[in-house]
C-alpha cells in the first residue's frame, strides 16, 4: 500500500541480526533501527544463545539511539520446558527488550507479562487468512514466508493491519520455514528446535524412476543467498514496515557491512520518498564504502519477489564465492596475471572452480600490479578461468576497527540571564533540557562568539552532534572556556536523563485465542501445525480445532512430506509443464541421491511447489 499523504509518514525499520553484544553494539552503530538476538534457550539458532546480562545492556544502548532489541524464542517447545520459557521471558522483558520472536503458539497460553509478540517466519504466514489470525491473536508483527511476490505481500498488507515483515538479505532457507523435516528424520536434529543440520546444503546425484543419472553429485537443494537491495522501495509500496537482514550465526563484520549497506540504501530513498521515515534516532557515517559482495555469499537472488526465476539456485558449492574479480589471463611460473575488474591486495582469498566443477581457493601472497602470486598456486588453475574473492583482506581489517559513527543531532541555544547565562538544548526527537549557571559577567575585549561556539560544539565524546548552535547576548561577554565546558556536560547529562525518561517501550495486551477467526483454521491439525505441547494444544482447542496431531518431532512418521519448497528441480531442469512445456525424456518419480540416503520428489503443479519425501527402505 502506498502512503501518499502529506501530514504524516510511515516509519521503516531495518532489522538487523545479532549472534551477540559485540554484533548487536555494532549493528546499531551502523544504522539498524532494530536489532534481533537469540535469548538464552529456545531460539532457532541453538548456537547463538546470549544470557540475560548482555541483553540488558544491548538493550540500555540501544534505547539511547530509539532502537529496538527483539529476542528470538522462536522454537517449539515441549512440556516440561515451558516453565523455564516463562520465566525466561519475565526476565528478558525486565532487562529491557522490546518483544519476543515466537513460533510455539503454546506461549500465548502462558502468564506473560506485556511484551509485544512477533510471528516468526516459522509460523509459515504465506496468506492474509494466516496473518489475519495471527494478528487476531494478538500478535504485534509479522514476519512473511521469503517465497512470497510482490502481488501476495500488497494483498496481505490490504487484508490486515498488523506490521509487515519481511526478509530482504541473506541465506536461503530452501523450504517454507517451519515446514522442514527433513534433518529431524535424517539425523534426529530439528530445525523446529532450532539444531538444522541442513541436509539441503549436501551433493545429491538426481535420477529418474529407472535409475538413469540426470545430474551427478550438484548442491542441488543449495539456494543463492537473498539479495533486494533494487526492490526496497517496491516492499514499502506494498505494505511492509520492517526489512529483516538474515544472519544470527554471521561475524561482526557481515553485520557491519551489511547493514551499513542498506542504511545507505533506504537513507536515499527517504530524501526521495518523504511519506516513509526511519524508526529510530541519530545519522550514521562511515569510514568505508559499504559492498553486499563483499560479505559472505552465493551469489545473489531476489527469490520469487518479481515471481518464479531461474536464478535462485547455487548448485555448484553452498560456500560463499563473494565478488567476481576477473578472469586468469597467463600463468608463468610462481605468478598469473589476470584480467580483473577489481584491484586486488595481498592476503586476499581467491577461489575458483576447476574443469571438474569443483570450487577451488587460494590465499595471494603478493600483488605486482595485474601480477598475482598466491602462496601456493593450485594445479588446475587454467588460463580464461573467472575468480572471485571471497575474502578481502584489506577491507575485512579496515571492518576490524572502528567503521561507524552514530550521532543525535541536536540545536543548542546559548543566552545571557540577570544573574549568568543559560544553557538550552533540543534533540531530533524533541526532547529538552536547560542549564542554567551563575557567573559574573564581564564584557570581553575580542569578540566571544565564535570561541563559544566551537566549546559549546565539542559533543565528540558523547552520542550527539551540535547542528545548529544559536547565542542570544545583550552584550559580548567575557565567557571562560573552563564554563562552558561545564554547562555543556551538564546540558548532555540532563539530556541524556530526559531522553531516559521519555523512552516508552510498546506494551501489550494479553494475547487470546482468535475466535473471529475460526474459519481459517481446519478441524483437523496435522504434525505440519507443530504442536509439542498441551498449553499449544489447548490454544488451538480453544480456536475451535477438533483434532491436533503431534508435532514431527514428538511422534516421526514414515511416508509424510519432509520439505515444501517453491525451488522446483524439474523447472531448473526445463520441463515444467506451466512455464517450460518441453517434454521431459525422464520418467517420474525422481530421487535426490546421497551415498545411502534416497528422496523421492513430488512436483505439485497446482501450488507450485516441490514435495521431498524420504524413501523408506522395503
């Protein structure tokens, strides 16, 4: 939906990851307006739990800039763990975070107090029925399913009124989230509990029903990483509120240069499209130029946004091949020398791959203009071969030191009183503060103005940045360096109080089980719901379902659909009867192969999607 008034304008938020303090520290340095974390237990990344402590004080800094910190609790959960997920959340909602990121409908059964909820993409939120009833349920935002287009997010957004949000960077769940399996049958390791073992990232040989090879050993369940840096403004357009950049196992300098990367973006648009604003306080600057290649990467999709493509899949290597550098010119004896579109230095990572397909890399241990000498050249590097870096040394240590600047832009205004002179300042946000000192005056024999601007100007220490400082002096008074400095921290301690005090976090209502929304929800609940345990049971009762089978994880069962997934292998393969219409020379099913482990695939033209099933031994 397009905002086209003029009064107001919709505020836009950069969500960005954070594996821990130092990452969540960094992310809103560089320009997030909301940062998500995994709490100490729970989360769907099982390696990214962070304790109580650092979240307090991420969030206390975060608060500082109007930023917010989501927790992400956003696995299924069994019995006997929901007391300690409740008390859990107590403890995250007294160290300050702003809401929770949940899947287990259980929670809403719990005693809460009132955070805000989000819905995890997890809770596999495709359509507006789906949402309409999250939303009913008294969820305060949505994270949409990554597969949706453009037409399917404005007609979500036009249906419903919760805020939107959306995926726009990063890896590549290959099925609709929260509705894969496969780990969980394959290794005993659930995605759903946040242990994936991502059984879509191995090498699968696909053949047909008679055992004929059509593709030897390709990743061929391995996506191109998300990339929609060119359709943020089309995402606001139709509806959505929060951009969410993927990444809670990635290294602080991913979440730097990432989110530097699209603060720089939507900054842009701002100037151009004033209905949408940022989220949170304070303008960042950079002392590098933010690249999205240059972090870890697959290469780059939009996925689906603009409808089914064929550039979604990385069936050659699952791991990153970051920026395409050039191409290897002539090999002689310890150096090659390449026909490069970028400038390359030493301690760079090169990878390429080699006649057999397989990727292959390198470290450069000395440059000599187009002359490259790798420490240990590769045997099969070959002339006219494409290499890319995927690690940059001199910009990864540039993002090892301090590369951003956040500030508060504020308006100070110096003036003359009966008894001394009277300090006042205004933030970007509005908030106020004065200080007012007693001195004698004198008049003062140069002028004093430009002296008590630049004292009053010099902020650098703290979180704001003086944009305007205005004098109101009847006469040219004689004003010590040593007061000014003192009114000045006076001023920013009592701002820095006022803006404490004014924060307000959004609080909420005791979430309910969506009655009005009945008509979404079937009688019968299969292992595809995801309910572990009897508080999500009773939720789902109470919305009016008859029958709730138990979640994958807490009964297996042989013969069920393992994956759902909009990558479809026989459209890669160019006999999708839909789009392609050639005539496939292959007999159906076909099977995903890896040494002993066989999946029967099932195209299901009519939701367009691909069904993985795993074929049981006879």
């Amino acid at each position: 939906m397009r905002n086209t008034g003029t009064l107001t304008s919709r505020p836009i938020e950069l969500l960005s990851p954070a594996k821990d303090f130092l990452c969540g520290i960094e992310a809103i340095n560089h320009g997030a307006d909301a940062v998500y974390i995994g709490a100490p237990k729970f989360g769907a990344r099982v390696a990214a739990g962070n304790t109580i402590e650092d979240i307090r004080r991420l969030c206390d800094y975060a608060h500082r800039f109007r930023v917010r910190i989501y927790v992400a609790l956003n696995t299924i959960l069994k019995d006997e763990e929901l007391g300690e997920a409740e008390k859990m959340i107590h403890q995250l909602y007294q160290a300050g975070a702003d809401a929770l990121i949940v899947q287990d409908m259980g929670i809403l059964q719990l005693d809460l107090p009132p955070i805000p909820l989000h819905a995890s993409t997890q809770t596999d939120n495709r359509t507006p029925a789906r949402v309409r009833f999250l939303e009913d349920a008294g969820f305060t935002q949505v994270v949409l399913a990554r597969e949706l287009s453009l037409n399917e997010i404005h007609a979500i957004a036009s249906q419903t009124t919760v805020p939107l949000e959306v995926f726009i960077h990063g890896a590549l769940c290959v099925s609709y989230s929260g509705q894969c399996y496969l780990s969980a049958a394959l290794s005993g390791r659930s995605a759903n509990r946040g242990e994936c073992a991502q059984c879509c990232r191995l090498p699968y040989t696909l053949v047909d029903a008679e055992g004929k090879e059509i593709i030897q050993s390709k990743h061929l369940l391995s996506l191109k990483d998300m990339n929609r840096a060119g359709q943020l403004e089309a995402l606001l357009d139709a509806g959505v509120s929060s951009l969410k950049i993927e990444g809670r196992l990635k290294d602080v300098t991913y979440v730097k240069n990432v989110t530097a990367y699209y603060r720089n973006k939507l900054d842009t648009l701002f100037k151009r499209r004033t209905e949408y604003r940022r989220a949170s306080s304070g303008r960042v600057t950079f002392s590098f130029e933010p690249v999205a290649e240059k972090s870890f990467n697959r290469g780059f999709t939009e996925y689906f946004l603009q409808g089914r493509s064929a550039d979604i899949t990385a069936f050659d290597t699952p791991k990153s091949l970051g920026e395409k550098v050039g191409t290897v010119k002539e090999i002689k004896g310890l150096y090659f020398t390449l026909a490069g579109i970028k400038s390359l230095s030493n301690g760079d990572g090169l990878v390429f791959f080699n006649e057999k397909g397989i990727l292959e890399g390198f470290r450069v241990n000395k440059v000599e203009e187009n002359r490259i000498y790798p420490q240990e050249r590769p045997a099969s590097l070959r002339p006219k071969l494409t290499l890319y870096r995927n690690y940059d040394h001199a910009f990864e240590k540039q993002l090892l030191r301090p590369s951003a600047e956040r500030k508060i832009a504020v308006s100070l205004d110096f003036a003359d009183n009966t008894f001394g002179f009277t300090l006042s300042v205004r933030d970007e946000d509005g908030n106020c503060a004065s200080v007012t000192r007693q001195f004698t005056k004198e008049l003062a024999r140069g002028n004093q103005a430009e002296n008590i601007r630049i004292q009053l100007g010099k902020l650098g220490n703290t979180i704001f940045t003086a944009t305007d400082i205005t004098l109101h002096l009847e006469q040219n008074w004689f004003v010590p360096s040593s007061v000014l400095a003192d009114v000045r921290r006076l001023i920013i301690e009592k701002l820095e109080l006022v803006r404490r005090i004014a924060w307000r976090r959004e609080v909420s209502g005791k979430p309910k089980p969506p009655v009005s929304a009945n008509s979404s929800i079937p009688e019968h609940l299969t292992y595809l719901a995801n309910v572990s345990n009897k508080k999500a049971n009773l939720f789902y009762t109470q919305c009016g379902v008859k029958c709730i089978d138990p979640a994958f994880e807490l009964l297996p069962q042989k013969n069920v659909p393992l994956m759902f997934t909009k990558h479809c292998l026989r459209y890669s393969l160019g006999y999708c009867p839909h789009y392609q219409k050639n005539k496939s020379p292959y007999k159906e099913p076909f099977y995903l192969v890896y040494n002993t482990m066989r999946l029967r695939l099932q195209f299901d033209c009519k939701n367009c999607m691909m069904v993985v099933y795993k074929e049981e031994e006879k």
